[in-house]
C-alpha cells in the first residue's frame, strides 16, 4: 500500500516538475519524442547519406580529371580545397554518428 502512495507523489512531483519547464522546452521534448518515429527508417537515411557521400567524392574526382579553363570556378584552387575540405568533414560526421551507436551502450 505504501509503494502505491510512494507513486502518486513521485508523479505529483514529476507533473509539478514539468509545469515549471518553460514552453520551449516542452514544445523542444515533444518535437525530439516525434523524430523516435522515424527510426525504423534509419538504414535507408544511411544509404541515402553514403550514396551522396559517394556521388560527392565522385564528382570530386571527374571535376579533377577534367580540363579547366582560366576564369572557371574549377579552376581557382581555393573552391576546390573548400569542397574537398567539406566532403571530408562531412564523412568524419557521418561516421562519428553511426560509432555513436556502436560506443554509446558501452558507456551506460
């Protein structure tokens, strides 16, 4: 009898708790809970993220066997490092993300 009382005042004070949270945060929690939905989508964004990774590098690539012309955008150095410099950014954060789900059970 006394775990049931126990309860009623944890979510008495759970609920007084989140009436305290400002708005934001609320509507910021409700938003997050809905993106849960769409994990069992998760291996399709993963070969939707690869397939452009890899459309990405492959422009790269065709873009540096081709011949430039003076006054083209393939032709100035620095857009080429800015792009190369992207690419490799953006596959370090794509594979931190998908470790994260590898490590992040062997730190709970």
């Amino acid at each position: 009898m006394s775990s049931q009382v126990e309860n009623q005042i944890r979510l008495a004070r759970h609920e007084a708790g989140s009436l305290n949270m400002p708005r934001a945060q609320k509507f910021l929690a409700a938003w997050i809970a809905n993106l849960t939905q769409l994990a069992h989508y998760q291996p399709y964004f993963i070969a939707a993220t690869v397939a452009c990774l890899a459309g990405g590098y492959g422009l790269l690539y065709r873009s540096r066997r081709r011949v430039c012309t003076d006054g083209q955008v393939c032709a100035r150095p620095l857009s080429n490092r800015v792009v190369t410099g992207g690419l490799i950014l953006a596959t370090i954060l794509v594979i931190g993300a998908l470790a994260l789900d590898v490590i992040a059970p062997l730190f709970l």
